[in-house]
C-alpha cells in the first residue's frame, strides 16, 4: 500500500478539524471559526512555518496578552498595525454616499468621559500650547439636525502621550462628552492635535522595528458620535498640514476627514445613518 502524501495529509487533518465543528451548536461562530482555521492551516503551508518560528509566533501573542490592560488594548494596536482594523470598518461600514466615513477605534478609547458644557476646554490648564476651536454640525443623512447627540473626543496632548499613557500626568486630560442642542450644532476646544508615535515599548513596537515598519500617526482628534435610531460613527478628524497623512501606522485616514487646521477654528461636520 503506497504512503500517503504530505498534501493529502495536510487536507486529510484539514477536513477533520472541520468536521468537528458542530454547525449546530451556533452556526456563525462555527462559521468564523472554520474559515479562520482554514486561512491558519494555508498560512503554515504557503510559508513552510517551521517550528520555532510557530513558538516565536506563540510567544508574540501571549506577549500582547500580557501587555494589554484596561487603559491599554495591544491586541487592537496590533489589529490597527496590520490593517486589520481599518478592513473591518471597511466591510461594516455600508453607510451612505453622504454618511462620515469611519475610522479605527484605537487602543486608547475609555468610555463614560466627563460631561462638558459646549465649547469648554478638553485638556488641564496650562496645555492649549496651539488654540483650536473645532465646531461642526451632527445631522441624519436625511439633513436634519440631531438633537441630544453624543460626541465623545480623546486625543494625544502636546506631549505626544494620550492621558492613560501618562504616568506623571492627570486623568482625564484631552478627554470629554458633548451634547448637541436643539440645532445639532457642537463646539469644543482643544489644543491643535500633533503627529505622534503609537506605543513601541511592547510586542506590536518589537515587530514594527523587525520589519522596517513606521510607528507614527498622523495629526489627529478621535470622535464616537451616537444617537438614538441612529448608527455610532467612530472616527477621526485629521489635520491637512500632518506629513504623515500617506503614511499614518494604522493606514487610518480617509480623504473626507481631512480638514484645515491651521486657523483658529476647524470645522468637521457629522452625518449619521439611520438604523
């Protein structure tokens, strides 16, 4: 009897790790599961994974488990490094031609930021280095004004560290919540946000540096609009005098919200779908 050969084995354990799926037990878990394990399995064959290198790989992920705490998600700055993030937001997105376009979440996001009163200051005192007033509208893509809206906004301080990075700095800092009033309209200053580096100090840091990567993003401000019937926008708003816009780490920016911030205000209006 002849011996069989190493693509028929590959298949063979291919086809048994499939079936052991119960499609039963939740078919779109099993579908996702399934499909990733097919993509593992010819990633090992595509590449001939040898294994140290498979060790090494172990070793990355757990790596960025153990990096990841509350304040910090490593594994999404690993997801956003690769592009992974952004394609997600790619396929999910489907919103209209008039709808913000969505970008990455980034690792820094940290819900139930304080209340502000419109047009209050979003960082400590002493820390508007570059006054800047950014002020927009949140409308449905039907045109209408959203009342009651929700925009949360976080970004990096003039030090280029994100208040939850900062060990010698306060919390909140450069983090706040608006409400949008009967005309939908918001307005909030900051300081005019710099181009930065992502954290290099973990595994996603050690893995830039092996391959040549960048490690900096673009000049940006974070925004998560919300409403009621309506679906949450995540996104950024990018400042057009950032050198980095073609070479952002995450590959984050779009076109669309690119604005100019080198005057005292800096409009980003915001469209949302329905639901």
């Amino acid at each position: 009897m002849g011996s069989v050969s190493d693509q028929e084995s590959e298949q063979v354990l291919l086809e048994q790790v499939l079936d052991s799926f119960d499609e039963s037990a939740n078919p779109r878990l099993v579908e996702v599961v399934r499909a990733a394990v097919r993509h593992l399995h010819a990633f090992v064959e595509e590449t001939g994974l040898t294994r140290e290198e498979w060790m090494t790989g172990i070793e990355f992920l757990t790596d960025t488990g153990k990096k990841s705490v509350d304040s910090r998600q490593e594994f999404i700055l690993l997801s956003d490094t690769l592009g992974v993030s952004m394609l997600v937001e790619i396929v999910n997105q489907m919103a209209t031609d008039v709808a913000t376009d969505a970008t990455v979440l980034g690792p820094f996001y940290v819900p139930d930021a304080p209340l502000m009163e419109m047009n209050a200051f979003i960082g400590r005192e002493g820390d508007d280095v570059a006054p800047l007033t950014l002020a927009g509208t949140v409308r449905s893509a039907k045109g209408g004004v959203l009342e009651g809206a929700v925009i949360e906004v976080w970004q990096v301080a003039p030090n280029g560290l994100y208040d939850v990075q900062d060990a010698k700095g306060v919390f909140p800092n450069f983090r706040a919540t608006f409400r949008t009033g009967a005309d939908g309209t918001f307005s909030l200053r900051t300081s005019r946000p710099i181009d930065y580096q992502i954290p290099t100090d973990g595994p996603v840091g050690t893995m830039l540096k092996a391959t040549g990567r960048d490690s900096w993003r673009a000049a940006h401000t974070h925004f998560r609009v919300s409403c009621d019937s309506y679906k949450t926008v995540v996104t950024h708003v990018f400042d057009a005098s950032s050198p980095r816009l073609h070479s952002d780490a995450v590959f984050g920016v779009r076109e669309s919200l690119v604005v100019d911030m080198s005057g005292p205000t800096a409009t980003f209006d915001v469209t949302l779908d329905e639901v």
